[in-house]
C-alpha cells in the first residue's frame, strides 16, 4: 500500500515537472507522456458534498419542526400557538418534498 503511495507520487512528481522539460525542446522533437491513473476523486468529493450538504438541511429542518412543536405545546397565546403551527405545517411540506426522496 505504502509503496503504491510513494509510485503514484513518483509519477505525478515527475509529470509535473515534464512540461518544464518540454518546452525547453523543440518542438519537432517526440515528448514524453506520462498516464496518470484517474481515481475519480473529484466527482466523489463532489457528490460527498452535495449529500452532506443535503442532509444537513434535512437536519436543520427537522430541528426547526422540533423548535415549532414544542412553541406550540408550551405557548401561553392561542395566536403563538397558531402561528408556530402555521410554521411547522410549512416545514413538514418542506420536509416532505425535499427530505424523503434519496439521491
């Protein structure tokens, strides 16, 4: 594993510095390609976020429907009452429509 490591780095190492290297040739002259394996980092980072970042909405949501149930149940108002429900019926449509489908 560690030795993979150090040859992947050997490789990038050494395809970073090739482009110096080329343009002090001419360019008539046959350059040297180095592959370097494609992990498909980027594109799982990316998606890690978007998931992340989607489930941490979901969170919030459901602790703001949490917050407004509990305002409701404890409120000393009728109209603080109502208006908490009105909310929390807001947030549960959200929750709903964004929250229960998976990607």
């Amino acid at each position: 594993m560690m030795r993979n490591a150090l040859a992947t780095a050997a490789i990038v190492a050494l395809g970073l510095a090739m482009p110096q290297i080329g343009h002090a040739q001419n360019y008539d002259q046959p350059s040297i390609n180095i592959p370097v394996p494609n992990f498909g980092i980027g594109n799982n980072r990316q998606q890690q976020a978007q998931a992340n970042d989607h489930a941490r909405y979901c969170d919030d949501l459901r602790h703001r429907a949490d917050d407004l149930r509990d305002r409701r149940d404890h409120a000393d108002y009728r109209d603080d009452a109502r208006r908490a429900d009105d909310r929390l019926r807001d947030i549960n449509d959200q929750l709903r429509r964004d929250c229960n489908r998976r990607y």
